[in-house]
C-alpha cells in the first residue's frame, strides 16, 4: 500500500516562495479518515449532528472534488478546501450553531439514522480512502460520539469507542485529540500482535519490549511485547524436511526439546553453536549449562548416540561433556558418557583431554582452532523458505531476565527484535552461508572443509528482491558488512538517521555520520546541517573509550585506539544511554524513516566493530521498505522516550 510520505523540506520552502496557496499533495487509503461522529446529536438538538475529519499524514490535503456520502443517499457531501497536516476537518449539519464556539468547516444538510449508516469518504477520482458501516459507539441518551480510538488503524468495531470528555451540548471532543486515543505501548505489557503474515514474500518483525502505535502509519502497528521463544517454536513446528540453525548460544529448554522433537519426526536438524572459552569465568556457568542442552540434542530424544533421531552439532572449536554426574542427571544425561570416547586434542595452542561430543572446524590432524573468537549468529532456515533472524539469543537472560520470570512468561530480558522472512531465495543465500561453516551441505559436517571466520570467503548473493521489496544480507567476516553501511550513510541518506545499539566502536560509520550531522570530519568543527541524528546506546558502554557515544556527545576519551585519535563532534547529537530494565541488545539503523527518500532499516546480530565487521561470524539484513522501517520506528521512539529523548 501507497502511503503518503514527507514532502522533502527544501522543495517545501522553494515553492512556498512561488505558491501563495497550501501546498497539497494526493492522498492514499488512511491518509485522511472519519475521526468521530455525533451521530446522536447534542444535548440542544438530535439534529445537531456533526462528523469530524483527520489527516493521518505530516501535509496538508486537498479536499477539493472530494466527498462524504451515505449509502442510502442521506446524506451526501461535498467536500472541499485543505485539511491541515495532522488536523482536524469539522462538518456540522444545517448551521454553524450545532457545535458551540468552535467554527465548522464545511455545513452540510441531511440526518443520520439513529441505527446505523454507511459512510464512505473518497477522493477527487472516486477512490476509497476511508469508510465506517456502522454504529460501533456512541449513546443517544448521554449524548456521547462516536470516537475512533486509533486514527492508524481500520474502522471496525475494536477501534470505536464512547467518548469520555465532556464539551458544551454533550461527550465528544470536535477538533480535538480524542479522548480514548491509543497510546498503549508502554502502558501495557499485553501481547501485541498486530502484522503478522505467512504468505510468500512475508517480512514479519517481532520486537520484545513495548512500541509506540501512534507512530504508526496506516494499518501498520508494530509487534511487540513478543515472545519470541513462543514465534520460533512456531515456525520450527511447522518444519516438515529440514531445520538449520546457528546460535550463539542455547538455554532455552523448550526450544531444545521441540528440536528434539522434531528431529525424532524425521525432520533433518543441523546445529551450529559457538564453543566459548571455558577458562573465562564469565562464561563458565553459562557454557557448562549450553553443553548440557546440546547433548541432549546429540543424543536425540532416545538418549542414544548414533540412532536416527540425533541431532548433528557443530561448532567453531570442539566442545567436551559436563561431567559432573548430578548435573547430568538433573538435565536428563546418563550419568555415564564413555560412549564419546575421550581424546587429547589441540586446541589453540595447548592440548585439551576429554570426552568430545562435538566436532569443530579442524586446523590440522587433531588440532583445532580456540574457541576465543565468536560464532555470534543467531539465525534459524526452516524447510529452505523461512529465515528467522535478528539480535535475540536463544537464552533465559535474553528474553525473560530469570529463570522465576521464565515460569510466570514474564519477558523481563534484554531488549531484543526479531525479523523473519518467508523467502526461498533469501534462505538459500543464509544455507551458502551455513553450509561454509558446516563444511558440506549434507546432514553430517566435514570439519576439514569448514570454514569460520576470518577463513570464509564472500560467496553468496547480496541484493534480492522479495515481492517488490529490495533486501541486501550481508555476513561478517568477509563481506564488508559495515562498508556498506558507511555507504548508506554517506550516499542514501538525505534526512535523518536513528539507531539503537548495543557496542559501536566503528570509525568509518561514525565519521560519515558526523559529516552528515554538521557538515565536517574534523575534531571539533563543523556547522548544523538540520540532518536529524537521534540514537541509544547500551548503558554499559555509554562511556567506555572507545565507544561513538564519547564522540558523539562531544567527550574527550580517556584513551584512544592506534591509528583511530577520538573525534569528537562540535555540535553534541541528541544521544541517550539507554534506561532499560537490562541490556539493550540490538543493532538497528534506521535511514530516511517516514520520508519519500528509500526508507530503510539495517537489523542483525552485528554490532558495529572490528570484531563484528572483519572477525566473528555474523549476519546482517538491510531492508528497503517503509513499512517495515515505520515499524522500527514505533520500537525506536519507545526506547528513545524511555532514554530521556524527545521525540518531535
């Protein structure tokens, strides 16, 4: 659908100069839609009836040759004049004495039946831009209208209501903000499912914190308060040939046990999981954790190695049982494990003794590569159609916080999105990528031929298009996956950038990025260009040296990288660490949103540094689309506003 975008600023003023009237432009479906109705008339008169007009859009709207009319014929209305950029248009019927001091815009003669009508609003050529069939609110007795609660949104009865305010002659808001207006985002912890599409060609994001609605265009609201366990479970459900997935990491038991499940159902599943460091403390608990859910999964849901219902896992670096017998049987493992049979291998640069249940990428006969860099991807490919992606891990910690809030389904994680495609052209770019890394593209992985890291070459496809939508992928590293990004910046983007991110220690991003903001690559110069640049980080390295935030808000750095002196901006950006519950885990980039000028919006499980660019194995999407970018930006104002931001 069509959508009315901003008329670029310059042209704006470059006409007006030439122009004495309004500049207008043509409408679309829900630019301008039948806002509330006094279908009952006022306290004064049951023929003091009026209906108000709204313009969903950031212009104004010609009205001329338009029209309100019923089906029945009564009543019929002409329209005309401009309806002001997010404002109301009031019609009041026979005289403008039917709403008390407040002026109408247009009178119009005819009554509206008490039981129903259908209206329909249309433009100069007959096209549909707006209709309401019946009365879904609204009380004869009180004198209460009719208000739509969402003015993005369709009118059907969910989206009526009774007005609450009380005006002169009765309950109603004319030429006013409604009063039951949705703005529920961050108010509610309800589940949002508002688009969602399973036919070919779908983009779908799911988003785990809340959004803002208003921001909305038409029929365009956001998911969010997701579950986003509950969404892949889904669509691993509905898998009915194969199943690949790579995560950085794995603790979700009912995810584990639907693979399971699903692997017993004769469905092929391949697994790649990122081997971390063992001896880093950090890591200890949670690895130890990991390896006992994908035993699980290599042993099957029989619990024996080498029978059909096994799941193959791979990694970056070979992974040894948890042998700690109480914790193997408090997950389900038998307490003995010599069916792995033990081995010393190298790893690295030492040798490491143990039971090896999974295999890894081999550097040479018995030696591995360390486990120090990360398989940092967390994408699933399910029956070579559907690509599910994003900034989430499969872990307790990044969507629920604990594991009390992970019985009670309280998603109390890090802030986290989620986009699935349903594309067989996208998917089989993601299994080149797959299968690089497994080494073959059959069900068992070739650990001579795999291939991670900085070892993987740039072999898949970049740019497709998916039902008219232009998508790029691009996979870390190898690909110059941030390159492009710097590119984007510097030669697509005309009016505004926004973004939320976890770790940005990137330079060529954030020089680009100064120089559209005031005009200059130096330390400490430039002028306002009016470009608008708003962003989050993640309070945890809101102030660390090497983060863009330092430059951005115009610090100096208590160090500095080599060869990278801290460039500090002149004019401070409207830059916010985050105030969320715990971290703020996404990576997402939006260009040009809500314009004419290819909004788009970059998302994956890339963070914006050396590691995330040229070292760890990621993916990233970057999708033309100003729907999905709209999207985007409902979750973006929601984490802005809580940052302390103001959203204009």
């Amino acid at each position: 659908m069509n959508k009315l975008k901003i008329i670029p600023i310059v042209l704006s003023l470059i006409l007006s100069m030439c122009i004495p009237n309004v500049i207008t432009v043509n409408a679309a479906e829900g630019d301008v839609v039948i806002n509330e109705i006094a279908w009952m008339g006022t306290n004064i008169s049951s023929n003091d009836e009026w209906i108000e007009l709204y313009n969903n859009t950031n212009s104004p709207i010609s009205l001329d040759g338009w029209s309100l009319n019923a089906i029945d014929g009564t009543p019929s209305i002409q329209l005309s004049g401009t309806i002001a950029a997010n404002d109301y248009l009031l019609l009041e019927r026979t005289d403008d004495f039917t709403v008390p001091n407040i002026t109408a815009d247009i009178i119009y003669t005819g009554a509206l039946s008490n039981t129903r009508e259908n209206l329909e609003l249309r433009d100069e050529k007959n096209n549909l831009v707006d209709v309401v069939d019946d009365w879904y609110a609204g009380d004869n007795n009180t004198k209460t209208t009719m208000e739509r609660i969402n003015s993005n949104s369709a009118s059907i009865a969910s989206n009526w209501s009774n007005s609450s305010v009380t005006y002169t002659v009765g309950y109603g808001t004319p030429n006013q903000l409604n009063s039951v207006i949705e703005s529920i985002g961050c108010n509610t912890n309800d589940e949002r499912l508002n688009n969602v599409s399973n036919e070919a060609g779908a983009i779908n994001v799911y988003f785990n914190k809340c959004a803002l609605e208003e921001y909305a265009n038409f029929q365009n609201q956001a998911n969010y308060n997701i579950n986003l366990e509950d969404r892949l479970i889904q669509r691993l459900n509905e898998a009915t040939t194969v199943i690949d997935m790579a995560a950085y990491e794995i603790n979700l038991p009912k995810i584990v046990d639907t693979l399971i499940l699903k692997a017993n159902d004769g469905v092929d599943v391949r697994f790649i999981a990122d081997s971390k460091d063992a001896d880093d403390p950090s890591n200890l608990e949670r690895f130890e954790l990991m390896r006992l859910y994908l035993e699980k999964m290599v042993r099957g849901l029989d619990g024996v190695i080498g029978t059909s219902d096994d799941i193959q896992v791979f990694s970056d670096s070979p992974m040894f049982v948890v042998q700690d017998v109480t914790k193997r049987i408090e997950y389900g493992l038998p307490s003995d494990f010599s069916d792995f049979p033990e081995v010393t291998v190298q790893v690295g640069s030492s040798d490491q003794t143990g039971h090896m249940f999974v295999n890894a990428e081999q550097k040479g006969i018995d030696s591995y590569y360390s486990p120090n860099t990360q398989m940092h991807n967390k994408f699933a490919i399910i029956d070579e159609k559907w690509v599910f992606t994003g900034s989430w891990n499969y872990t307790v910690t990044g969507l629920y916080g604990t594991d009390e809030n992970m019985v009670n389904g309280v998603l109390g994680g890090n802030q986290q999105h989620v986009v699935e495609v349903n594309s067989a052209e996208l998917a089989s770019i993601y299994e080149v990528e797959f299968n690089e890394m497994w080494g073959s593209s059959t069900l068992t992985p070739d650990p001579v031929n795999s291939d991670f890291n900085t070892r993987k070459t740039d072999n898949t496809t970049h740019s497709i298009d998916i039902n008219g939508t232009t998508v790029e992928v691009y996979f870390s590293s190898g690909d110059n996956a941030l390159g492009r990004v710097k590119d984007i910046i510097k030669n697509e983007a005309e009016y505004s950038t926004y973004f939320t991110i976890f770790a940005w220690s990137d330079q060529p991003i954030l020089d680009e990025l100064k120089y559209k903001w005031e005009g200059s690559y130096s330390d400490l110069q430039g002028a306002l260009t009016g470009f608008d640049v708003r962003g989050v980080f993640d309070s945890s390295y809101w102030s660390q040296w090497w983060s863009a935030s330092v430059d951005m808000t115009g610090r100096t750095a208590s160090q500095s990288s080599n060869g990278n002196p801290n460039n500090r901006w002149a004019y401070s950006a409207p830059v916010f660490q985050d105030n969320e519950s715990r971290k703020l885990h996404s990576k997402t980039m939006l260009i040009d949103v809500d314009t004419t000028s290819d909004p788009t919006v970059i998302v994956g499980s890339t963070n914006w540094s050396e590691n995330g660019n040229n070292v760890n194995d990621e993916n990233l999407l970057i999708i033309h689309s100003d729907e999905i970018t709209n999207q985007f930006l409902q979750e973006f104002n929601a984490r802005y506003q809580n940052a302390g931001g103001n959203i204009k």
